[in-house]
C-alpha cells in the first residue's frame, strides 16, 4: 500500500501558523476580558461611578460610622479600605462580617453592601439580633479602573491563607479582631447562569439550602448548575487542598463558624445582581439562630 499523498508542506506550515494566530487571539481575548467587562458586556455595562470620594460620601450618608481600617498603597496612590460598624442590643450577640468588591470589576456586591448600610442605620431593630461588621470595598484600586487586580497585579482574592497582599492582610487583622461568627464574601461570575455559593465547612446545609430556595423564589433567578445544585461545599479535610484561597476559607480555618462566597452571573442585571446579594446575606445570616434556620 502506497499512503495517499498529504498536503504540500507549503500549506501546512499555513495551516500550522494560522492555528498558532488562533490560538493567540483566544488566549489574549481571555486574558482581557477577564479583566475588563466592557469586552464582554460592552452593551451592558454597569452604571456604577467608580469614585471613591463619591462612595466615601455615599457610606458616610448612612449615618453610621465610617472609619478607614488602613490605606493601600500603590506608587504615589494611598487608598483606604473602610469598614462600618452596627452594635447589637445584647453584647453577646453572633457577629456577621461582610465583604465585597475584592475583585475590583464585580461591582455588585459593593452596591449590596452600601444598600445595605443604609438599611441598618434606618432600621437598626430590624438587626438587632447581630453585630455587624461590613468592609463594602475591598480592593479600591482594581475597582476605581475596572479591573480584578490589586494595584500589584496580584489576584487579591486568592491572597489569605498564604500570600502577602496589602488588602489581604488588613482584612485578616480586622476579622481576627472581630471574631466573626460568619463571614459572606461578595464576588460576580463571568462564566455561569443564576448565582451559586462557595460553603466552607458547612454543617447546616439544610439552611443553606433555605437560602437558595428563597433567593430563586424572590428574584426569579435559578441557581446555577454548579457543584450540588448551587453549593460548591468543601468540607474541613480538605482545607488544605483548596486551591482558591479566598478570606472565607481562611475565616473557617481560624474561627468563624459559617463562611461563604456568594457569586451572581454578571449578566444579569445590576439590580437583580444586588437582590441576590442582599437575599443570600439575609438567608444565611439565619444560620446564626438555628432554631429557625431549618424550617
Ligand atoms: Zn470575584
């Protein structure tokens, strides 16, 4: 048998080139757009103003206390990482930490949390059965350009159990301080419909379970197809094999005793983005009386 003739090597070398271009553009569009939204959702684009005066303004409209955990520095820039404060009535009540905005181009969770604020200044006995801790911007520099990054072109995010970024090892010092009974870390997903959360070490699935329902029937959203139906749940053995070391999972190795990330697909609507975060707080904060977290 005579193998058919192949292609002149002309042509392959042609070939071989034009997949090598391919390949480049596809690695390049990845590498922008998972930075920058408007190449993704151009069309969409949020309207959020990113100014941190303005934002400074907007927290300190809430009425409550707005003080600067520490600043930030990249070059000459030194921005502040902020945190705002609610007291309980009983002193010994469980204390909720909140986040977002650690990556700087998911807007939403910053915009929960600001909603948020301004709700627990105005209708302080509607939280008076926890303590509040809330940290609305995590990484200021990534969110005053719109990109993922801290001002190091590090992955903030993934900065906790080891790692050594600025924002890192503010928000470390202040949770440990803190004792947080629960923390929720706010983020957005380019990649799956609906929303879906990350659950560390969780022992009340039930509740968590609650939350997902709650959010689905409010908003009309479906979770996503992620782990087991919307909770991607690592349980404590495998702490240390996690990959993705986010501040929940650096909460639950030292102390807190329910921690989350929460993600909605960026797609969505700001404002359907914003109810999703502000229910997934609201259902697992519940896990903190759970008389009632089960029902
Ligand atoms: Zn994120």
């Amino acid at each position: 048998m005579v193998a058919p003739p192949g292609p002149p090597p002309g042509l392959r070398r042609r070939a071989l080139r034009l997949l090598v271009i391919c390949l480049a553009l596809v690695a390049a569009w990845y590498g922008l757009s998972y930075k920058r939204d408007w190449l993704y959702f151009y069309a969409r684009q949020d309207t959020v103003a990113r100014s941190l005066p303005e934002l400074g303004a907007a927290l300190g409209r809430t009425g409550l206390n707005l003080q600067t955990l520490g600043q930030v520095s990249y070059g000459a820039s030194n921005l502040p990482l902020w945190v705002l404060r609610k007291p309980a009535l009983n002193p010994a009540a469980p204390t909720i930490c909140l986040m977002a905005g650690i990556h700087g181009n998911e807007p939403a969770g910053v915009e929960a949390l600001l909603a948020l604020l301004h709700d627990l200044a105005a209708r302080p006995a509607a939280f008076a059965t926890h303590r509040y801790v809330v940290v609305p911007l995590a990484n200021p520099w990534g969110w005053e350009r719109d990109l993922r990054h801290n001002g190091d072109n590090r992955d903030t995010a993934r900065q906790f159990v080891s790692g050594s970024a600025q924002e890192a090892m503010l928000l470390k010092n202040l949770f440990t301080a803190e004792r947080c009974d629960l923390l929720v870390d706010l983020h957005e997903d380019r990649f799956h419909d609906g929303f879906y959360l990350l659950a560390y070490g969780e022992s009340n699935m039930a509740g968590v379970e609650n939350t997902l329902k709650t959010i689905e029937s409010a908003t009309g959203v479906s979770r996503a197809s992620r782990g087991d139906h919307g909770v991607l749940a690592f349980q404590s053995a495998e702490f240390d094999g996690i990959v993705l070391t986010t501040a929940p999972l650096w909460a639950r190795m030292h102390g807190a005793g329910h921690a989350f990330v929460v993600e909605t697909h960026d797609a969505l609507p700001l404002a359907q983005r914003v109810a999703i975060h502000r229910l997934a707080i609201e259902g697992l904060s519940r896990l903190l009386t759970p008389e009632t977290s089960g029902q």
